[in-house]
C-alpha cells in the first residue's frame, strides 16, 4: 500500500471572473473552502495561487471540468485542460480533472438552504468557494472509494 502523501489538495472551480478554491484536510478527508479569487488572466491567476500552493503545501491541484450535460467536452472544457497545462508546466504540481457538472447548481441550492440568498453568495464568492468544496470532496470520496 502506498503511502499517503504529505501536505494538501488543492481544488479549483475556474470561472471567467471569480475562482472559488478548497484544500483538504492534512489526512485528505474532507473539503475545506478557502477564498474566492478574481483575476482576468491566468498569469494573474498562477500569481495569486502560488502562495497558496506554498502555505498549503499542495502536491496535488484538482480542477473542475465544465462537461456539457451530454458528457461531451465543449469550450469551457477545454479552457479547463488547457489551464491545466499551464498550471502543471509552470509548477510541476499533477493536476487532476473532475466532472462538475450541476456543482454551480448544487451550491446554490445549499446556501440558500442555510439561509443566504443568491445576491449575498455571488457578492461574496460564496458559489465559487461552495462549488470548489463540491469538487473536492468528489475527489476526496472517489479516493477513499478506491482505497477500500
């Protein structure tokens, strides 16, 4: 059995203005959310997450991949894979996809449930960082799925 590795995860839900973002606990767990980021480029982007890869000594990043409802790979997709690319050769860290189809849905439908109404989560990034947390903890499952 191999064993785990040290430091954290770190989940991206990229978006045209705002990036929500989540690390996992140091066991590799549970989702945490972090922040939202808003940038305009990548460069701006890799900027802002570099001190985040350091304070949470990320080893791996896991993005979330915008499928189309069918389960084909359309535009958004692909800007996903590409800043994948960017990310991996500009930091060495392994970057990981994962379908997150609905998780934009699913995050609203859960703040409203706590009693935030839509215009509260999107002034405050609230969906972005809900919707990192949805990614990674269907990364962190899949993982321990896999381990037993």
């Amino acid at each position: 059995m191999d064993a785990p590795k040290q430091g954290r995860i770190l989940a991206i839900d990229l978006g045209k203005k705002r990036v929500g973002l989540a690390v996992s606990d140091p066991l590799g767990h549970f989702a945490v959310g972090l922040e939202t980021l808003t940038c305009s480029k990548n460069t701006d982007l890799l900027t802002q997450l570099q001190p985040i890869f350091e304070t949470y000594n990320v080893h791996t990043v896991v993005l979330g991949l915008p499928m189309n409802m069918n389960g084909s790979e359309g535009f958004k997709a692909q800007e996903s894979r590409e800043f994948g690319e960017v990310l991996t050769q500009e930091t060495g860290l392994p970057v990981e996809f994962i379908d997150e189809r609905l998780t934009s849905v699913i995050a609203h439908q859960t703040l409203q449930a706590q009693g935030i109404s839509s215009r509260q989560s999107r002034k405050k990034g609230l969906v972005d960082e809900t919707a990192a947390k949805l990614i990674l903890q269907s990364y962190l499952d899949g993982q321990e799925n896999r381990r037993l």
